[in-house]
C-alpha cells in the first residue's frame, strides 16, 4: 500500500513547482511516484461533446479510457473519494502517492509550501509534518525552497524505506479504504500468494490485484 502525502499550500504559493522538482528527485532514485491534483475549478475541458469520447460519455457510460499509444486517459465522474482511497484505488503500484492540495484530507500528512507567500496552514490544518518557507518556525520542520533534495530525502525516509521491504496488503469495500493492522496485511498477503504462486504464469509476481464482486444481498 503506497505511503500518502500532500503538498498544500495558497494559489501561487509555489507547490507545482517544488512538487515537479521532488518528483524528478525520487524518481532519479528509482522509486515509483504518482501524483494526485485536487483542483477547485468545474468544467475543466478533457474533451468536447463532438470528440467519440464525449458522445460515449453523454450516452450513459459509468466511466471511459482513451488509450493511445503514448498515453491513458480515464475519464469518470468524480465520486468524492477521499486521498487515501483514490491513492489505494487507483495507484497500488506506486512506492509513494504525492498528493497537491486536499488540505482538509484526514489521516495524510502533508507539507506546507510557502514559497511566495508567508506559511499560515500548519497553524490551521492537521498533519502539516513541514513546512517550506524562508521564515523560520520553532518547532516546525523547515526547508528552504531550494532544498528540494533534503526534501526528497525527508519524504523518502519517513515515508518510502520504513515498510518497504515487508509484504502489505489493502482493502477497498464499496470504494471505502478498510484499516488494516500490519499482522492482517501479513496474513492476506502470505495466503494471496501461496494460492498465486500455485498457478502457472505467476512467476516472479511482485504485485497482485484481486477484485471481487458479490451478488446483490449476499452480505
């Protein structure tokens, strides 16, 4: 289960930027990283009613992929998940989900930008774990805005390495993430494979992804 967290921070406070830069750090260190955006504005245009995806999308359909040989595009309506389960929906392969904005997600830690304006949100917001400024903030931790590698490595440490190298597991019911103490996620984890690893063409499996859809009344 990848490790969530969200840059927050004011409109033009700098956030895309150190984000891309953070990005480009991990990923030269050969992690897997996915970003997630939050945006406040509607009708923001993917495609246009003559495009086939747009006429597919009027017609009724519950969601609809664009795949082209340079990209995949899902388009769906968006259903309010919270960070944490569109992270484990959508990105169970990544060694690290970087969120940009969510700042009232509950149960992510998030990081501060303010590189143009002054840092107000770590006195208001829960789970604020830093802050990038160039004030200084007793009690706070504190990256100057060109600190981008120390950065990388803060995220890296306390969020990529502590668990990387145990099995995990992760559980959507409904959409909605379930909690799981580390000793289930073992004991799932451990039970998917050996049933896996009995089938041909498993060979060298490093994730597994199991979907389950129950008959109507069945729980």
């Amino acid at each position: 289960m990848p490790e969530v967290i969200t840059f927050i921070g004011w409109h033009d406070s700098g956030k895309t930027t150190l984000l891309s830069k953070v990005i480009k750090r991990l990923k030269g260190r050969g992690w897997k990283v996915c970003v997630i955006k939050s945006s406040s504005h509607k009708g923001i245009e993917f495609d246009s009613p003559n495009t086939d995806t747009g006429r597919l999308r009027a017609a009724g359909a519950e969601a609809v992929a664009l795949a082209a040989p340079d990209q995949l595009v899902i388009m769906k309506p968006n259903d309010k998940m919270p960070l944490r389960a569109l992270a484990q929906r959508f990105f169970p392969f990544a060694d690290v989900v970087l969120g940009e904005g969510f700042k009232d997600a509950s149960g992510v830690d998030k990081i501060e930008v303010a590189v143009r304006k002054p840092p107000s949100l770590y006195r208001e917001v829960s789970g604020v774990t830093a802050v990038v400024t160039q004030e200084d903030i007793p009690g706070t931790k504190v990256f100057r805005p060109d600190e981008d590698s120390e950065l990388a490595d803060f995220i890296e440490n306390r969020y990529i390495l502590k668990d990387h190298d145990k099995p995990s597991a992760h559980l959507l019911v409904n959409g909605r993430p379930i909690p799981l103490k580390f000793f289930v996620q073992q004991a799932i984890s451990g039970a998917v494979s050996g049933l896996v690893n009995s089938l041909k063409g498993t060979k060298g499996a490093e994730t597994i992804e199991i979907f389950v859809r129950l008959p109507k009344g069945s729980v």
